[in-house]
C-alpha cells in the first residue's frame, strides 16, 4: 500500500506534471514537493511525495562509508 | 578492508550474540525480505518480525460495512485502492458488494474524483480513504482542489491511521522486539528524526531503510552493530528519498485538513492518537468516519491476525494459514492484501 515508484519529471507547473515511468506517461500532483523538469520523484497515488537525491547505486556505496564511519570499521 | 556487500552478508550470517528480534514495520520491507530470499542470509540468533505496516489489514470490519451501506445508495458511487476490495468486513467484501449490485469503482489515485465529480454533478462520490502517512498527502491535496473549485458531491470516509502512535503501542506493551526496520516511504514524509524518542525512551535502534535488498541488509547490518554497541539511535540508510525533517511541506498540508483522534486497529484494538479525522473546518467533507471504531469489530473465529500485526506469531503459527485462509478465500485481514503479512509468506514461504 506504501509503495511509491520514481521516475523522472517531463513536464510541471508546481502543482501538476507528467512523469515518465520507463515510458508510461502518468500525471501526478506536485503539490507537495519542490521539483523540476528532469527531477526524480517518488510517486505515490497519484502523489509527488519526495524529491529523489541520487541514484541507489551512488547511495548504497555512500551508505557503505557511512556504515564504516559510524560503526568504526576499518 | 573497507566495508561491502559481501563483509555484510558475511557479518550477518555469521552472528552469535544474544537472540535479536527485528522488526521490519512496513510490510513493503516484509515482501522485499521474501522475494530477495534475504531469511537465507540470516544468522540462526536473527528472527526478524513483521510488523503492522499494511493500513488495509488494520482497517476494521465495521468500515467495510460502512463502505459497502454507502455504495449501496442509489446516488453513491465509492471509489477505493484495489487492495481493498477482498477485505472482509462482517457480511461481504467490497468485492462481493460489488457483484450484488453495490457502486464500487476502483481508483488508482484520489486525484481521479475531480473529473468524475464534475461530470456527474448529480452523484455523491465517497472516497474510501485508507492509508498511512504516505498515502495521506494524496487526500490533503485533493481536499485543497475540492475547496478551491467548489466541489461538494465528493465525501470522504476515513481510516487514515498514524505509524508513530503504533510504533510507541508496540514498543510499551511488548519489550521482545529489540530493533526496528522503519518504513522508508512513510519516513519520506515524517523524516527520520521522528524515531529518535521511541529509540531513546525504549532502548530500541532505528535503521530508516529503502526496499532494495541491499538497503535492507546495509540496514540489518547497523541494527545489529548499534545492539553490539548497546547504541539507541536512528540512522537513516534511505536518504536518497528521506530526510531528517521529512518532507514539511507535505505535513503542513496534512495538518491544514486532518487533526489527530484515537483509532481502531483491526486485530489489535484502540490506539491513542492513532487515527487523523478531517478537522471540523472541512467536517462537510466527511462521509460518517467518526463512528466506525468500535470494540464489536472482531476477528474471524481462530483468526490470529491481531498477533501476526503485532509481530507476536508467524503467520504459520495460525491454525487457518494456508488450510482455510488463502488469498483467494482469505477470513483474516492480513491474508488480503499483497502487503499483508500472511498474504506475503502464502506467496513466497
């Protein structure tokens, strides 16, 4: 029920847009985030729910780091 | 060596500590753990517990009731998420609502109402609005559009329940659980700092988590380094989707139309503060959600859902799980839906 689903904006006016979801075109509100054209939103309902920072890729090998700092490893 | 995917699984596998129960809130995180064989990976000293993150189990039976005496009025039509449709209230589903004649449509997002309602002045449209803090913004922002455009043949009949309130009901009435996986996308909205008093006040570490497998063992593998350390933190392991703060602008909105109230959770009872009602500014909106929580809202007869929500059994500990209670035919809640616990080891254990 809580799963939301990223893709990347094609078209907004701060209240609504398009986003691309590897080629389906669905429209979403965008009245609660701050994005533009070319952002990665998470999409819930029909909702822009949160603005995506980067790619999970990028994130999991900060997150590595992260780990380490926080639980000392070495 | 710096730290990787392969010393994780290593680690995790390889513990032998003390018994750690781990709680995994959101029952996207539970189908995530069964579909990317994640158990397979767990040291013996590891169980991990599926939590009350599904808002279509925990919806009572009285609100399908309501529901269905709604859509049964000739000028109604309900709109509900399909994951409602199979569950049970105390007569029928939605479903079988439906095919005796009920005016049900299934909705993919609230936002689909305004077109509907405009075009068909003449119907009462009621939303059937479940959901948690992720899904609440969607209704917030169709509310703000009904306002705005004068729209008033659209209700609202809400069991919009609150994570933290149930997050704090666990941890006080049931010490077992000794870690907990928050929900990543409900944490998109209220932020990671909003654990840190349940993590301080029950001795209990948070890991904020994404629904990759590897987020879910990166988060694994801090839950048991901060029990090691006997630490009481949250950290958020998800941040490319949350922050510390949350998303503000969404809670604000959230705040403009809903107040917080107590609510019934199927299975397990009345929660303080659990539930968000339309505040009285917009009570117009509101199709009869204040009276459905009652203590007449039982469970099916051997059902065990209350103790699956609340992480007390597994699923397969229930003398119905798989024999008399399937998807297709489910008598408990937590059967229905794709995230519901039972539903999600029917299909993958």
């Amino acid at each position: 029920m809580c799963v939301a689903l990223p893709g990347k904006i094609i078209e907004t006016d701060g209240t609504n847009g398009k986003v691309d979801f590897q080629g389906n075109i669905v429209n979403v509100n965008m009245g609660v985030v701050n994005a533009q054209v070319g952002d990665y939103v998470l999409v819930h309902a029909g909702c822009a729910i949160e603005v995506m920072k980067k790619e999970m890729a990028e994130e999991i090998i900060e997150l590595f780091a992260e780990l380490e700092n926080l639980h000392n490893e070495s | 060596m710096n730290l990787n995917l392969e010393k994780i699984i290593k680690e995790i596998k390889n513990y032998a500590g003390t018994n750690l129960k781990i709680m995994e809130v959101c029952g996207t995180h539970t189908a995530s753990i069964f579909k990317n064989g994640i158990r397979s990976f767990l040291s013996p000293d590891i169980k991990l517990i599926s939590g009350p993150g599904c808002p279509v189990c925990v919806t009572p039976a009285t609100y399908i009731d309501k529901a269905i005496k709604l859509a049964l009025k000739p000028d109604c039509i309900l709109l509900t998420f399909g994951d409602m449709m199979k569950v049970p209230g105390f007569e029928k589903s939605l479903s079988e609502a439906k095919a005796d004649g009920a005016n049900i449509e299934v909705m993919y997002s609230p936002q689909e109402v305004l077109k509907k309602a405009t075009s068909n002045i003449n119907k009462t449209y009621i939303l059937a609005c479940i959901g948690f803090e992720t899904t609440i913004p969607a209704y917030s922002l169709l509310i703000e559009e009904l306002d705005k455009n004068r729209i008033t043949n659209v209700k609202f009949l809400t069991a919009l329940r609150r994570v933290i309130p149930a997050l704090e009901f666990i941890c006080s009435t049931d010490s077992e659980i000794d870690a907990f996986i928050a929900p990543g996308h409900v944490s998109s909205i209220l932020g990671s700092e909003v654990y840190g008093e349940l993590a301080s006040k029950y001795k209990k570490p948070f890991a904020v988590a994404g629904f990759e497998a590897e987020h879910i063992l990166i988060a694994l593998y801090d839950l048991l380094k901060q029990k090691e350390k006997c630490k009481y933190e949250v950290h958020n392991l998800y941040p490319s989707a949350v922050r510390p703060e949350g998303n503000i602008t969404a809670l604000q909105h959230i705040s403009r139309y809903f107040t917080p109230g107590p609510a019934y959770w199927r299975g397990i009872g009345f929660i303080e503060e659990s539930g968000l009602y339309l505040k009285e500014k917009y009570r117009k909106y509101d199709a009869g959600s204040f009276d459905i929580s009652d203590e007449s809202d039982k469970l099916a007869p051997k059902c065990r859902c209350g103790e699956v929500i609340l992480g007390k059994i597994n699923p397969d500990e229930c003398p119905m799980f798989a024999k008399v209670c399937t998807p297709v035919k489910p008598k408990g809640p937590c059967m229905v839906s794709t995230e519901g616990t039972c539903g999600i080891w029917y299909r993958f254990s």
